[in-house]
C-alpha cells in the first residue's frame, strides 16, 4: 500500500472543498493540498447544478430566513445575517475574477431578480411587514414592494396571467438578486487548483478508513473504485465536506466532538421547462411561503437558471422521503449512521416529527397532475406537457442533542471541529453553498489560528476587503463592497 503526504486533505470534490483549497492555495502556496472525490468528477453530488436551486441565498426572497413569531412580529436577525454571508461569498469571487482565478462572470453567475410573492390579505400582511422591516437596514434598503397588478405583471408576468384580479397579491424585488451555476463554479476553481504542483486531485476514490497517529496527523486510507487499490494519505489536516456523506465520515473519524449528531436526509424533485418561448417570458427568481408541515428546503419557487449555459425554468422543489444520505449514496445510510451516541437523539426526532415524515411521504406519491396544480399557484396559465419531472440533490439536516440531552432537528449549516483543529466536517444543508467563503473562513479562524496571526489575516483581508468587519453594523462599508462586487460580477 503506497503512502502519500499532505498537508490538507480535502474529502469531497464540491463547492465546499473547492473554496477551502482555493483560500488555502491563495494563503500559502507552499502548502500541499490533495482532493478526493469518490465520483469520476468534481461538483456531480449537492454541487451540480440540476443538484440545488442555484439561488444565492442573501434572504432577499426566501421567507422562511424571516419567520413570524406567535405574536405576529416578523423577525429579520437571520436574513440580516445570511445576506452579509453571500457579500462575503460575492467578494472572492469577484477577487478570483479580477486575478484570473475565474473566468467571466457569466460562466456561473447571473443576474436574476428576487421576488417574493404571496397572495391572501393575510399573506399580504406578512409581506408588507417583512418589507417595512427589512427594507429599514441598509442591506436590504434597495427592496421594493408592490401591490399593484400592473406592476406585478412587469416583475412576473407569466406569474400573474390568468390570476384572478380580485385576490389580494404583492410582492418584494431585488433586481441585482444572482443565480449561481455552483457546478460550473467549482469545477473553474478546482482546474485553477490544478495548474499547481502542490495540489493532487484523486477521483473515483473514497475513504475507507481514518486513524489518528501519534504526531497528531491523520492516515486516511483509501480505495480505487476503478481498480481496487488500496493508498493512505496521511495528511495534516483534513477536511470532511461530502455533502451528506460528511456526518458517515465524521463518525468514522472517531473524534468525541461527533457524538450526538445524526442525520435527517431528504430528497427533492424539480418540474422543468425548456420550451424557450416560455422560458424567455420569465426572468426571475419567485419565492412563496411554504406548506404548513414542510421543510425550509420546500418553499417553492418559479426560477430562471442557467445551468452549464443552458435556460431553463424549475419549479420546486418536491421533497421527498429518503434514507439515502446522498443521490448515489446506499439506501442503508440513514442505518448505518445510527450509534450508540446518537441513537436517543435520532428517536426523539423521529416521534417529534411524525408529521413532516408523513408529510415527505405525501410528497412522494403525488403524480404530475397533482404537482402541476402547485405550479399554477406561480404560474395559472401552465401546461402540464410542458413539463417534466427531474431529480433534485440529497439533503440531510442536522441532528443534534438540545439541552435535556434530547434531539432537535436543525436545517441550517453546523462546522464542526476536533478540539487540536486536525479534522473538521461540514453538516447540514441551507443556505449552504451560497455561503460557503464564511464556512471556510470558519474552518480557518479554528483550524489555522497560528497561521491566522502570523501574516494570514492580512491576506485574507486582500481577498475579502470586509474581512474582519460587520457588513451588519457598516453602511458605507456594506455600499463599498456592494458597488466593487457588483460591477465586477456584471450583476448591476
């Protein structure tokens, strides 16, 4: 069995991966980095376009960021928060972009409003609230809000043809809102990776083993699908971010910072149209509020996407019930990721959530027919032979244990670290990839605190000029930032 090695390890080839190397390489090119993807290329999991809803999530049109509390007040503090985390996300690319890390803008972003709509005076309510409080910040500050149909038909018109005129409808617009082809994203970045001797890519590999040596380092052995073969990469540092093949990975470490934690997968479904003539009708992205009973990841939405230069129209997503962790994953995942450790919390989730477990059940057995009828909420006047079925990405929310040593189900994004920061792992799904620069600037601050103090956090400051600083808090920090990012990504 050869041996290889590194200083950071890099397991799974996604966005997450990708973006840690490439603020790594960028840091200290010194450093040796390998990547291992079990699939035959990069970004095909969680990553791949058809794989997510390619929004970039900055909390300008997905409700559930802004949840109404019992007494009717809506709050904010999480859209607040998820909107600086993309700035952060806008401001590497656009560094990568005007170095030559990435190439043209419109490989992998474009510009797509945000729309928020709902109907219903009660509805209606909700959004002029969200609106009057959101639009007050300076984040949000270039938020419209309509009533008016005939403004509505111009943000939406194949949303609004066909809607009965007397229902009370409005809605909220960013118009520099971005659709992110994350596929595309990750691949540019990792061939940028490539150009270096320091960096190995090993696809069709997958861990089989970890085991902690006595100078700390890990020996992580793995197998060639291909071959059989068998190598160890023993490497400084390693980081888990395989999507929902993470939580599997992280147990398989055996680090004590993995107890308790367990996974809730979930499977999605998109209706996509190709007919141009009406994908041209429609250039937005429309979020609506979501079922009662759903998880964040079904609020539906009527989305342009570019996806590898090709429009199309999506409509989702459709959750569905799964115990696979992954879209080409084992439908023994959900079984074999039970321990000792975990095994109270998952229960206690399983008997607490019994109505969203019937509820992705119920999603699962609708037919075309009955899907098609959610569409025409967004759009009344579709054709449901313009439409097919396509298979959305594997999610799989956290599970943890809550203060009575119970679980809870969490849908956002949980890093999680060994305590000597040799080994960390990202959990969870939203907003994920949208954020995915503030994750791995997370991994560094705990993974890398010497290296941070010893000349990194000047270069990371290069790279993301609000580094260090709250775009939450700085308005004429926030309008710098906004304005360089936006020219340089051709979003205004």
């Amino acid at each position: 069995m050869t041996t290889q090695s590194v200083d950071v390890l890099l397991v799974g080839g996604g966005v997450m991966s990708a973006t840690l190397g490439t603020l790594l390489a960028r840091l200290d090119p010194e450093l040796k980095l390998a990547m291992v993807e079990r699939l035959d290329h990069v970004a095909h999991e969680s990553t791949d376009g058809w794989n997510n809803a390619g929004t970039g999530h900055a909390g300008y049109c997905e409700l559930n960021y802004t949840p109404q509390n019992n007494d009717g007040s809506v709050a904010i503090d999480r859209a607040l928060t998820i909107n600086a985390n993309f700035e952060i996300s806008l401001q590497l690319w656009s560094h990568l972009v005007e170095t030559g890390g990435l190439p043209e803008p419109k490989n992998f972003i474009n510009t797509t409003p945000h729309l928020s709509f709902v109907w219903g005076a009660e509805n209606v309510a909700f959004l002029k609230e969200r609106h009057r409080l959101l639009s007050a910040h300076h984040l949000f500050a270039d938020m419209e809000y309509s009533e008016d149909p005939a403004v509505l038909s111009e943000w939406m018109p194949l949303v609004m043809e066909g809607r009965d005129p007397a229902e009370p409808v409005a809605a909220t617009r960013v118009a520099y809102g971005a659709d992110v082809d994350f596929g595309s994203l990750t691949r540019n970045m990792v061939a940028q990776l490539q150009q270096h001797d320091s960096f190995d890519l090993l696809l069709s590999h997958q861990v089989e083993d970890f085991s902690k040596q006595a100078d700390g380092s890990w020996n992580v052995v793995l197998q060639d699908n291909i071959s059989g073969d068998e190598k160890t990469i023993n490497a400084r540092f390693v980081f888990l971010g395989a999507g929902g093949g993470a939580l599997p990975l992280l147990q398989a470490s055996g680090v004590e910072e993995a107890n308790g934690y367990g996974g809730f997968p979930v499977s999605g479904q998109w209706l996509v149209c190709k007919d141009q003539t009406i994908v041209q009708r429609h250039h937005a992205k429309v979020y609506g509020k979501a079922a009662i009973g759903a998880p964040p990841m079904s609020v539906p939405h009527l989305d342009t996407r570019i996806i590898n230069g090709e429009p199309a129209l999506l409509f989702g997503p459709f959750a569905g019930f799964t115990t696979k962790f992954l879209k080409k994953g084992s439908k023994l995942d959900l079984l074999k990721s039970v321990s000792i450790s975990n095994m109270i919390p998952m229960m206690s989730v399983g008997m607490n959530n019994m109505d969203l477990t019937k509820y992705l059940i119920s999603e699962v057995m609708q037919s075309h027919d009955e899907r098609c009828a959610s569409l025409r909420n967004y759009f009344p006047d579709c054709k449901d032979s313009d439409w097919t079925l396509a298979e959305a990405g594997q999610r799989v929310q956290i599970i943890k244990r809550d203060t009575q040593g119970r679980g809870k189900l969490e849908f956002g994004t949980e890093l999680v670290a060994s305590k000597d920061g040799s080994i960390a792992a990202l959990l969870g799904a939203s907003p994920g990839a949208s954020v995915a620069v503030k994750a791995m600037l997370e991994v560094i601050e705990r993974c890398f605190p010497g290296q941070l103090q010893q000349g990194w956090n000047e270069r990371l400051k290069d790279m993301i000029p609000s580094y260090g600083q709250s775009l939450v808090e700085d308005g004429e920090l926030l309008q710098a930032t906004r304005q360089r990012t936006l020219s340089t990504l051709q979003l205004d």
